[in-house]
C-alpha cells in the first residue's frame, strides 16, 4: 500500500520578499524568493517593465497598467507594450462583491 500523497501542495501561496527601488510611479519591486518548481500566482501582478519582471506600487490611489502583447511567437514579454498611468479612481474594498 503506497503512501497518501497531497495534490498540489506546490500550490500553496508562499509570503513574497521583494527588492524595491524608487520609480516616477512609486516603487518597482522584483520578487526575490521565487523557487523554479511552483505555481507562479504573480504572472498577472508582475509585468514586463525595464527589462525585468516587476511588481509596480503606485502612489496615492495607486496605478493603472495596460499590458498588450503583440506576438505569441518567442517571449511575449519582449515584444509587450506596457503603459503605467496613475490610476483615476481608487479600488474600493467592496469591488470584488460586485457581479
């Protein structure tokens, strides 16, 4: 009888340490405990900017990033084009209960 094995336990969040740096948006962060074999549940909140993969926190209400990639041959980061504009409107905490 083999052991019971846990499903998708490289699933599981893990608390982020990042590295940040001053930008005119606020602050540019690069995730610096990334493992290689796990779910990677910052692809949407890290963005293709300055070369890297970074996590942009803006100032006051925050920012607003448009992300268009323009190919799906090679690496879409490379060929991405990433807007960062202040946001207009700030995300209230009941936003997520609207349908």
């Amino acid at each position: 009888m083999a052991a019971p094995q846990r499903r998708y336990q490289n699933l599981a969040p893990e608390p982020w340490r990042l590295s940040c740096q001053p930008d005119p948006h606020g602050l540019a962060c690069q995730l610096v405990n990334r493992t290689a074999q796990r779910y990677d549940e910052g692809y949407g909140l890290f963005i293709p900017y300055s070369g890297k993969r970074l996590l942009v926190l803006g100032r006051g209400p925050g920012v607003a990033v448009t992300w268009q990639v323009s190919t799906v041959d090679g690496d879409p980061d490379k060929t991405a084009v990433v807007t960062i504009a202040p946001a207009k409107v700030p995300v209230g905490a009941d936003t997520w209960a609207e349908p």
